[in-house]
C-alpha cells in the first residue's frame, strides 16, 4: 500500500459498504477504498467478485486496526 493513503477515505467508504444491503452500492464503495489503498486494480469496473471484496476487506482492517476503526 502506497504512504499516502488518506485514512478517513477509505473508513468513510468502508462503513458505507458495511452499512447497505445494496450489493451495487457496497461493490461501488469497496471499489473507491480498495483503488485508493492500490489492493485492487483501477480499471473503472465496480463489479468485485468476492475475493476482491475480502481482499479490500482485509487491507482496510490491517490500515485502520481492525475492530478499533469501525471495521
């Protein structure tokens, strides 16, 4: 992960993925933490197979500690 990762952005996006039931919504909000962490490619498409999702998921706990975050 890059040195510049802004913290709030990628907490912001991730409590919206956690807080909706929209699966489009969620993808869309994983997709905009996991491009700015760089743990995902940046290809313009927000349709995440679930191990992409995990792996946003992961990378945000290990960035913003877990249960501590809000993760």
């Amino acid at each position: 992960m890059p040195e510049d990762i802004k913290k709030s952005y990628v907490q912001r996006y991730i409590r919206q993925a956690q807080s909706t039931n929209d699966e489009a919504l969620k993808n869309n909000a994983l997709y905009r933490a996991g491009t700015h962490m760089e743990v995902i490619p940046c290809s313009g498409n927000d349709n995440l197979t679930p191990e992409q999702q995990k792996t946003v998921l992961n990378a945000a706990a290990k960035l913003l500690g877990g249960d501590n975050a809000g993760i």
